[in-house]
C-alpha cells in the first residue's frame, strides 16, 4: 500500500490504542452501560449493553447523559 500524503508518517501511523479516555463498564440499575469517566464525580454514558430493546428506550440511559459517578476501587 502507498500512501501519498504530506502528513509526517509519525502522525499517520501512530498508535491509536493510546488514548486518555477511561471507558469502562458499570451497572446502572441492573443495566450494563460504558461510561466515559469525565471527571471524579461525573461520567458520560456512552453505549448500552444490554440486550433487552426496552432499555434502549429509557431516557434514563440514553447515550451522551451526564450522570454523577462516584469510582470506587475494585479489588
């Protein structure tokens, strides 16, 4: 493959598992969701796990909602 392009290739081919976001997965009222950690007490729901059709229809946990979290550590 050859790939014309002023861009450094450092750019084009760096590592993009690398990332500063903390997505992990938690249980919101029996609910699997991923949640973006934003800060230390507030994350950002960022997909449903669920396999239930019910659940993608609750306000509650619709993706892109703020909800306050409070990380506790897991042993």
């Amino acid at each position: 493959m050859v790939i014309y392009t002023p861009i450094p290739p450092e750019i084009i081919w760096q590592d993009t598992n690398e990332t500063d976001f903390k997505i992990i997965e938690e249980k919101i009222n029996g609910i699997a969701v991923n949640i973006l950690v934003t800060s230390d007490s507030t994350a950002r729901i960022e997909r449903i796990l669920s396999t239930d059709p019910q659940d993608y229809l609750k306000a509650l946990y619709q993706p892109g909602l703020n909800i306050e979290y409070q990380a506790v550590m897991k042993k």
